[in-house]
C-alpha cells in the first residue's frame, strides 16, 4: 500500500514537475506511515534512479525499452499501467506536464482508479487521498474524493514545494520486463520542434513584462527586455510608450491595447492608469517597480517595489541570473 | 472513413459561478458548445470538405440541454448526433463519462477512422475523457494538437502536440484518437442556411437501457470519484510595498518572486 | 405567451452577436473613420446568409422568419451602427418589396443575387425637394416601347456607393399624386445612370450616403415593380417593415452604449470607490436598462406580428418612435457615466451617440411616426 510517483523525463533528463511530485510523494508516504516509490519509463535512463532515490525513492521501479525512448501514449501507458494493476500501489502521482496529462487519464482506465487532475494540494483524510483542485477556468475549487482503491492525482507545476536532495539516499532498483506489443507500432513520435526562440505572443504568457513613460527612452527597453528573456516573458508597454513611439502598438496592453491575464506581471516605470488597469488587472500576480510610492499602480501591485527602475531593474536581472546559474 | 467528434455542453465562459448549498447554482447559467470542442468539429468538418471524411458524427452525454450544443456541432456541419441521456448519469466522473461513450459507439456501430475531442471541457476542466477512451479502445492518440495531417488511403495521421518548448510530431495508425485547442485551425461561424439545415439532421437520442447499461454502473454510484464540495478560491490577501536600499528590496523582490509565486 | 426565441432564433442571435464581438467591434472605430464598411465585412455577411434572413430558400435565402432577422439587425448594430444599416435598407427596403410585389422573373434575376448577398441593394426614395413628404418626388418615368426612361435626382441614399441593384420611384404620372408613383429596379450599369457625392455625415459614417442621378436612364419595362401606379403602396409597405429595422438598430446602438457604461462604472474610481457604487449612477444604469429592455419587445412584437400576418405597421412605428428616443438618451446618458472620457474618440460611447441621432430621422422621422400613430388611433 504504498506511495507511487510517475517520474517524468525528457530526453534523459527529469523534468522539475517530477521533482515537486516526487517531494510531495515523499511527504504523503511519511503519514500514511509507508513507503514511496517510483516508476520510471524511459530508454537508457537507469542513470536517473539515483536522483529520484535523493528525493526519497526508496525503490525504482526501471522500465527501459528503446520503444519508450520516445512518449509514445499506448506503449506508456500499458508499461506503467499494467506494473501498477500488479503491484497494487494505493496513491499515484504524476506531475502536470503536458506528458502527465496526456498519460494519466490511459493509465487510470487501463487499471480502474479515479482520477483527480490539476491539484494544488492533496490530503490524507481517514487513510484516503483527497485532493483540492481548481475548476470551472479557476472559478471554483472542488474537493475530490475517491473510492477506488487505487487512488490518482496528477499535480499543478509550480505549486508543491520541491525537498533539498539528498545524494546520500539510495533507492533499491527493480528492473521491470517490458514485452512490446502490437499497439505500441501504431504510434511513434517522429520529430520533436524546438520552439524555444522568441518571445510568447503577449495574450499567452505566462509572465510579462511591461514598461512605460517611465523607462525615458526607447533604448532602455533593452533593461525590460533582457528581464523579459531571462524569465520566457512578453514584452508590453503602456500607452505612453507606444505613443511615444519607443514601442509597437501590438505591445500595448490596456483599454485600447491588449488584455492579458498571465500569472505574473511585472510592470516597470508604469502609473497604473485606469486604462492600463483595464488591460492586466486580472494577472494572478502583479509587481511593480515605481519611483513614486503614490503611483496607482501600487494599489493593485501584490508587491511594489519604491525605487528607480534603472538601479531595481538591473540588480533584478543578475539575481534572477545567478538563480538560474545555481539550477544548472 | 466516418469520424466521431465528442461535443460537451458546458456554461458560456462569461458565467459568474455562484454557489447553493455547497454545490453549483445553475439556475442562472447559460450553455454552450464547449469551445474547444469547436476545433474539434472545424477540424472534422474541414476534412470533410477537402474529401477526406464522408461522414461526420457528434456525440454528447448529458441533459437534455446538450441537444443544443449537438445542435451547435450540426450547424457547424456534422451530418448526424446522438445524444446519450440519462437521469442516472449526473455525476459521473471521467472515468464512466469515457466508458458510457465507448458504449454509443459500440451501440451505434459506425466505423470510425479517426474520434476528435477537445482538449479539455472548460467546466470539468479534467483532460481526462479522450485518453481514457483511447485507451478503452486500444487507440494511438495525440493530444493538444495544432496540426492535423490525415491520409485516409495509407490508414495514418501524422499530428503536432504543442507541448512545453515545442511541438511533438507523432504518427499513428487510424483509427486513431486527436483532442484539438487553438492554433489548430479558426472555427467558423454557423451561417443561417446552416442553422436550418442543422434542425434537420437527425439526433439520436440512447437511454442507459439502449446501451446496456444500470445505473448502478454510472452516476455517482458507478464512479471511482466524487466532487466532495466546491469552495470559491480565496480572495487576493492585500499587497505589499517596500522602500529602501534598492539592494534589500530587490532581495526581497526575489524572495516573492521565487519562495511565494514560486515563478523562478 | 410564450417570451422565448426558439432554438434557431437563439443560435442566430448567439452567431450574430459572437459575430459582432470578434469582428465588428473592434473594427467599427476605424470604419467609422475612414467612412466604409471593410470588403470582408460585406463577403462574411454574405457567407453567413444575413442579407436574406427571411427569404424563403428557393430565392436563395435563410428560411428564417422575422423575429431572426430583427435580432440579426440589433447584434450586428451592438457591433457597428453602419453595418446594421446596410442589412436593414438591403433587406427591408428592396428585398422584401421584391419578395412581396416582384413577378416569378424579378425574383430569379433580383432577390435571387440579393438574398446571397452577391449584390448589394439600395433603396431610392428621398430628394431634395421631397422628405417627409414623399408624394413630392419630382424623378419621373415615362414609357418609352419596351423601356422606361427615368429623370430626376436623389440624394441621402444608403448603400448608394456599394449597391448594384437600386430600387427607384419615380411619378409615372403626377396628376394622379400618389397613384400616379411607381417603382423600377435600376441595376447600376443601366445607361444614364450615375452616383453623385457622397455625404459627409455626423454619425454612420462607414455606411454610404449617396446621390443618385438620373439622366435619361433607360431600363427595361419588365423592371417596373408591381404596376404603375402602385409604387407609394409599395413605398409605405417598404417603410412598415423598414421601421423594424431601425428600431432594431437603435436598441442595438443603445444596447452597445449601456455595456460600456456599466463596464466604465464598474472600473472607474472616484473617492477611492468604483463610481457605480454612487446611487446617481445606478440609477441612470438601471433607467438604460429599463428603456432598452422595453424597446426591445415592442420591435419583437411588430416583428412577431410581420411574421403572423398580421397587422404590424402601428407597432413598427410605435417601436421606432420609442426604440430611437430611447437610443438617444441611453447614449447621452452612458457619455454622462463615461465623464470626460465618454466625450473623446478613444471610447466607443461618443460614436454610439453620433450614430444614435440618425434612427430619429430615416425611414420616417419621430414626428411622421407621431402623425402615423395617431392618425390611426383617431380614424374611424
Ligand atoms: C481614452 C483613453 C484610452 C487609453 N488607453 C490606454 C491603454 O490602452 N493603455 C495604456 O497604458 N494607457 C492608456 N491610456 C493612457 C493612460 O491614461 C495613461 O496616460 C498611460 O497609461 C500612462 O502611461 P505610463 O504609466 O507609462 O506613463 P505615466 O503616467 O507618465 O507614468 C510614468 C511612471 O513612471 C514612473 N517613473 C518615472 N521615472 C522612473 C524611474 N526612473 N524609476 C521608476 N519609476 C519611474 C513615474 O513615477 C510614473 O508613475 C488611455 C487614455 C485615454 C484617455
Ligand atoms: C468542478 C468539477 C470537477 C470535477 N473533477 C473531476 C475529477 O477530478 N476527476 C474526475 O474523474 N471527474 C471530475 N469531474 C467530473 C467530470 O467533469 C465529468 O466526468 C465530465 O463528464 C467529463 O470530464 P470533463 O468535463 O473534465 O471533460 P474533459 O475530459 O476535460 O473533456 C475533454 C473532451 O472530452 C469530450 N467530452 C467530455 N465530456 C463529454 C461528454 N459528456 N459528452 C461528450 N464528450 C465529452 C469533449 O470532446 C471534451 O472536449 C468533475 C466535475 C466537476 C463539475
Ligand atoms: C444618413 C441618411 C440615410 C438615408 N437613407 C435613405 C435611403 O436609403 N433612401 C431614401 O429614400 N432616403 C434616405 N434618407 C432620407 C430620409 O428618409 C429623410 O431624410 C427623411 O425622410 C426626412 O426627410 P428630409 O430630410 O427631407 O426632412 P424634411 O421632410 O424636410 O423634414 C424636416 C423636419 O420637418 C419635420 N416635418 C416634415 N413634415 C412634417 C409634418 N407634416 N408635420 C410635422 N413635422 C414635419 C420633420 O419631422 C423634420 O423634423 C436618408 C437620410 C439620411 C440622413
């Protein structure tokens, strides 16, 4: 009756969702009082049972084959699913990647479990998972209970607190037969397009930042930019940019311009007029970095930051840098 | 070949959720077509326009009012639906929602090249249904495609899965199971002749009885899980300002960022 | 009674108004500007079958029935004014006179084009000389063997630039006043026929306003609509449906300002609270509201009764007397809820209130619609 996470990995590489999922399996095992462990399917990535052991794996369940080199959905699906109509695991996780998702629901009908999508918080409750997840485009948040005895929930990147690793922890590997069948041949993952050039298109991403009257001059866009990259973010711009003509108006976020929910938006050198509001209000997360501790902005920022952009700006950028140095 | 497009009916995007007794209120709630079901039924229909498909039918499980979004689907362009209705089936979960679909194809026997769903419900919101069919049916499947390529002679359809930091080409073997989302194609607008047609293209409706089913495989009763209650998120907690040396609040600025929205 | 669309009534309007919100919202400003409707304005409407709502599918219409045509008229004018217009004159103004009077050849030649929206139409009754007062026309028509020869000017006439078929009266005889008018298809390459200047206008400037001039115009007998003689039945038939349209149009209008208006009162604030939590500004919300929901069901009915077959042109007058009022002090009162920001370009309520003051005006000003209304509660 033990903890089971589905390690995700890419091209012989764990994905961070994988990591968070692993923690918070770790973290459900030690209530329940029993063990947790993984699966990993893969192709010559016996070497990533050890970082799944550091996050407190005790045992690995290794299913190599150059058929599931690739995602392929049945083959998966039917390797990962058939291991765990065998081994009787009660808790299953799996981070959301767009893997996780696709996956998880052709796991749960091959084995006959319920299944919770998309959680931000998972519970034991009377020696049962409960999980807590938002619906209904975030309109609401649902509690999901289950009566399988196999219980399964595929976890939000970004929300469950990843452990520190420990190398120290060993896990004990079991290597698991892998028979290819018919199915498997009817799919195959042909070419994998990169797509990392450029910046998101300003209504899709995720974070943006924008900047305004505040950054002087055309050429100071380059401070809001190089943040921007650092972080995979849009650029946007406040009228008084775009008017100014140190941005194009397709940066225009605003009344006029675009609306953009992302999760997070940074807005630099901006007021926070009544049109701009219009256009960001409902980003999850709003900073705003503003010399004028009185600016409108400031009432809508989740965190506002009084200072001069040209001095916050910069000394933001290398932090995040080294942050991202440290994650390799 | 014949395909199937799977249509939720699912509250407009627009609608405020209000909550009664611990449960949806949708007294005041206005349905449509799942949008994303949209790209599924364009998509279909796009092919049966270019001489790929012959036959085009949509598919809905759920009340009475799911006859609209069929309805919607048929305007668009499917040539038939069925509609699966049962009093019995509130409050199935995706697991039995996949199984009582699988069921009406089986009971309806046509002979599919190729089962097109949405990527997501926008109520449910699970992602669940189209990889549990799959795999109910022994299918391939590519999911939250932004390119379909289909050749009906060679049996296969080579499909882009827009996934994290780029595209997954997949080929599979037909039949096989697609969920489409946007940047797959642009839906078009059902134009009035169309709507007229729509009202004249059958729908058929299956009771649980039609497909072989008791209640007390589907429902509440047959599922393995249960909405237990339904909250509304937690109001945004009031933010904070800080002043000083640009050094400390950038420290602090990253703490936010990295510990608390846990962006980095 | 039953206060319900049915189901294709419901999907026409949810069409027309996800129409309106993806395509001609964001448009309107800058047609507006530049004075045209967009091209792919005219081909989408076309492909959608909204320039022949309620023409049977014979002539190459929709089959649908008036209430739908009504509503299409409303959404597309929550859109954009001009291009409501454009559906209102092209279908109430000639193709339902040409459905209604047109012979068996007229239809197939005529409707036929207009219900697909291949050819655009136009509606030729205003002159300089003659308003209101439309039984002043001085265009006349003389029979010439088998054709018509047309003289005379007009002006004020919508979709004048972009139309190929123009519905035109004309005194076959001025003698005889009323019964000596008559109506005549003129297609836009007949010999002698030209368009003049285009009017720069206060609102619904991307809809054409056109002079039309004919100079010895020669048409073929066979385009004569109806019979000689019959055109100022045929005219009034045209303005009681007409007026459907415009009622239509003006709550569409209204409908359009008052969402900026609750949008704006729900954003804006004023000491340190959203303005629309003042009680003076609920009360100008709730008073919009009130008068548009009103207007709305008096162009329903009139639409109802159209199709029903029953009498209707008091209910269509009294819905464009109503629905344009109420149009105009709803966009006077949204501008209000906007302040200073209602009053320039950048907010959609200023055009809403250029664009309202024109359905007080055509296909019958408010006071022709007064006189009409009471002359027909004190006949008899
Ligand atoms: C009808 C209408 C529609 C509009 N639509 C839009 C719209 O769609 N989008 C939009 O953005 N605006 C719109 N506006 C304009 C809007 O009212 C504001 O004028 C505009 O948003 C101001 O842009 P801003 O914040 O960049 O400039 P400002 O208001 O001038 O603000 C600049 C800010 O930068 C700060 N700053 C300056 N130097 C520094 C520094 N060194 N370090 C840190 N902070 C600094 C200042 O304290 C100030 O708060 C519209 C206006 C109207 C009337
Ligand atoms: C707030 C809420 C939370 C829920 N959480 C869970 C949960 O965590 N786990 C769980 O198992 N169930 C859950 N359910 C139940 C679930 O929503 C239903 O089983 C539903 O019928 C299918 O799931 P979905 O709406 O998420 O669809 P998705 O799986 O997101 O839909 C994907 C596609 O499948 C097709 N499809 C889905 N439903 C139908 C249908 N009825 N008819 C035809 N085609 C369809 C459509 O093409 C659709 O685009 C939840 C329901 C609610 C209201
Ligand atoms: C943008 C636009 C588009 C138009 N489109 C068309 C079209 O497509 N086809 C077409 O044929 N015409 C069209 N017209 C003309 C329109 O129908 C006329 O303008 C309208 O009928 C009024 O006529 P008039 O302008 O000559 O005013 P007049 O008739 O001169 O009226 C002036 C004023 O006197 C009042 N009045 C007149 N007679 C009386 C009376 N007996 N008692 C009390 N008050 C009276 C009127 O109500 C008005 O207030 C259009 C006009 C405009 C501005």
């Amino acid at each position: 009756m033990s903890v089971w996470v589905i390690a995700d990995q890419r091209k012989g590489t764990l994905r961070k969702p994988a990591l968070e999922t692993l923690s918070e399996g770790r973290r459900l095992a030690d209530q329940l009082g029993t063990s947790m462990e993984a699966v990993i399917a893969g192709h010559n990535v016996e070497g990533l049972c050890n970082e799944i052991a550091s996050y407190g794996a005790e045992k690995v369940y290794l299913i190599d084959h150059e058929i599931l080199a690739n995602y392929n959905p049945p083959a998966y699906a039917r390797a990962v699913g058939d291991l765990i109509k065998d081994k009787q695991p009660q808790i299953v996780l799996m981070g959301g990647t767009m893997t996780g998702r696709d996956l998880m629901p052709r796991i749960a009908a091959r084995v006959g479990a319920g299944l919770a999508p998309d959680c931000i918080k998972l519970e034991i409750v009377d020696g049962k998972l409960k999980a807590i997840r938002p619906a209904i485009a975030g309109k609401v948040r649902v509690e999901i209970g289950y009566k399988s005895d196999i219980q399964m929930a595929i976890l939000r990147p970004n929300v469950f607190e990843r452990l520190e690793p420990d190398t120290s922890k060993t896990a004990n590997i079991e290597k698991v037969p892998f028979e290819p069948s018919d199915l498997d041949t009817k799919q195959r993952l042909v070419e994998f397009v990169s797509k990392e050039t450029g910046r998101p298109e300003l209504t899709e991403a995720e974070i943006i930042v924008s900047g305004g009257r505040g950054m002087k001059a055309p050429e100071n866009f380059a401070l809001v930019e190089e943040l921007a990259d650092l972080l995979g973010a849009a650029v946007g711009a406040s009228r008084a940019a775009v008017d100014a003509g140190w941005r194009p108006q397709s940066d225009q976020v605003g009344q006029t311009g675009k609306t953009v929910s992302p999760n997070l938006y940074i807005a630099v050198g901006i007021s926070g007029a009544i049109q701009h509001l219009a256009g960001m209000s409902s980003s999850k997360f709003i900073v705003a970095i503003n010399k004028d501790p009185d600016a409108p902005i400031f009432n809508v920022a989740d965190f506002g930051v009084v200072g001069d952009l040209f001095k916050v700006v910069p000394l933001l950028t290398e932090e995040i840098k080294k942050i991202k140095a440290q994650e390799g | 070949m014949k395909v199937v497009v799977f249509c939720k009916s699912v509250p407009d995007t627009e609608t405020r959720v209000r909550l009664k007794d611990n449960r949806l209120d949708k007294s005041e709630i206005k349905y449509i077509l799942n949008p994303y079901d949209e790209f599924a039924v364009e998509e279909a229909v796009r092919m049966k326009e270019a001489g790929k498909v012959d036959e085009v039918v949509a598919v809905s499980m759920g009340p009475e009012r799911a006859r609209e979004a069929l309805r919607s689907a048929l305007a668009i362009g499917a040539d038939r639906a069925i509609l699966i209705k049962d009093d019995a089936l509130d409050g199935s979960d995706t697991y039995v929602t996949a199984k009582v679909l699988v069921k009406a194809l089986e009971k309806d026997g046509v002979e599919y090249g190729m089962l097109l769903f949405g990527q997501q419900a926008i109520d449910g919101d699970t992602w669940h249904v189209p990889g549990q069919v799959a795999e109910m049916l022994g299918l391939p499947q590519a999911g939250s495609i932004i390119k379909l390529e289909v050749d009906p002679d060679a049996g296969k359809a080579v499909a882009n899965r827009l996934v994290e930091g780029g595209e997954e080409v997949h080929e599979m073997a037909l039949p096989c199971v697609v969920t489409c989302r946007k940047g797959l194609n642009e839906p078009r607008y059902p134009s009035l002749p169309n709507i007229m047609k729509a009202k004249r293209k059958p729908v058929q409706d299956y009771s649980l009885a039609d497909l072989g089913l008791s209640p007390e495989e589907v429902g509440r009763a047959g599922s393995f899980t249960e909405v237990l209650s339904y909250s509304l998120p937690p109001k945004k907690e009031a933010g904070r300002k800080v002043e000083g040396e640009p050094e400390e609040v950038v420290q602090e600025l990253v703490k936010f960022l990295k510990d608390e929205i846990k962006v980095l | 009674m039953r206060f319900e669309f049915t189901e294709e009534q419901r999907m026409v309007r949810d069409m027309v108004r996800r129409l309106a919100d993806e395509e001609l919202k964001p448009r309107a400003a800058e047609m507006d500007k530049k004075g045209e409707i967009f091209p792919e304005i005219y081909q989408q409407l076309a492909e959608l079958g909204l320039f022949g709502v309620y023409v049977p599918e014979e002539y190459g219409g929709a089959g649908m029935d008036v209430v739908s045509y009504a509503t299409v008229v409303e959404e597309l004018s929550r859109g954009c004014a001009s291009t409501g217009i454009l559906v209102s004159a092209h279908t109430s103004l000639v193709v339902d006179p040409i459905l209604h009077y047109g012979t068996e050849e007229q239809k197939q030649k005529f409707l036929m084009p207009l219900a697909k929206g291949e050819k655009i139409a136009a509606h030729a009754m205003t002159e300089p000389g003659a308003g209101t007062d439309v039984v002043s026309i001085a265009t006349t028509a003389k029979r010439d063997g088998d054709h018509y020869i047309l003289n005379g000017t007009k002006h004020f006439i919508t979709n004048g630039k972009e139309a190929s078929i123009y519905l035109v009266f004309a005194m076959t005889d001025k003698e005889k006043r009323h019964k000596g008018m008559s109506a005549f298809i003129v297609e836009k390459d007949a010999p002698g026929f030209s368009i003049g200047k285009l009017e720069h206008k206060l609102g619904i400037r991307a809809s054409s306003t056109a002079e039309l001039i004919f100079e010895n115009c020669r048409i073929p007998a066979e385009n004569l609509l109806g019979e000689e003689g019959q055109g100022f039945y045929i005219a009034m038939h045209c303005y009681d449906g007409g007026r459907i349209g415009v009622a239509a149009q003006a709550v569409g209008i209204a409908q359009a300002a008052y969402e900026e208006a609750v949008e704006f009162a729900k954003t804006r604030v004023q000491f340190g609270q959203p303005i629309a939590n003042f009680q003076a500004i609920q009360f100008k919300l709730a008073d919009m509201a009130t008068m548009i929901e009103a207007a709305r069901l008096l162009y329903l009915k009139a639409a109802w009764l159209k199709q029903e077959g029953k009498p209707y042109y008091q209910l269509s007058a009294m819905a464009k007397l109503f629905a344009s009022d109420v149009a105009m002090r709803v966009t006077r009162e949204a501008i209000q809820v906007h302040g200073g920001y209602g009053f320039t370009e950048e907010y959609p309520v200023e055009r809403h209130y250029r664009d309202a003051k024109i359905t007080e005006i055509y296909e019958g000003t408010s006071e022709a619609q007064r006189l009409t209304i009471a002359r027909n509660l004190l006949k008899g």
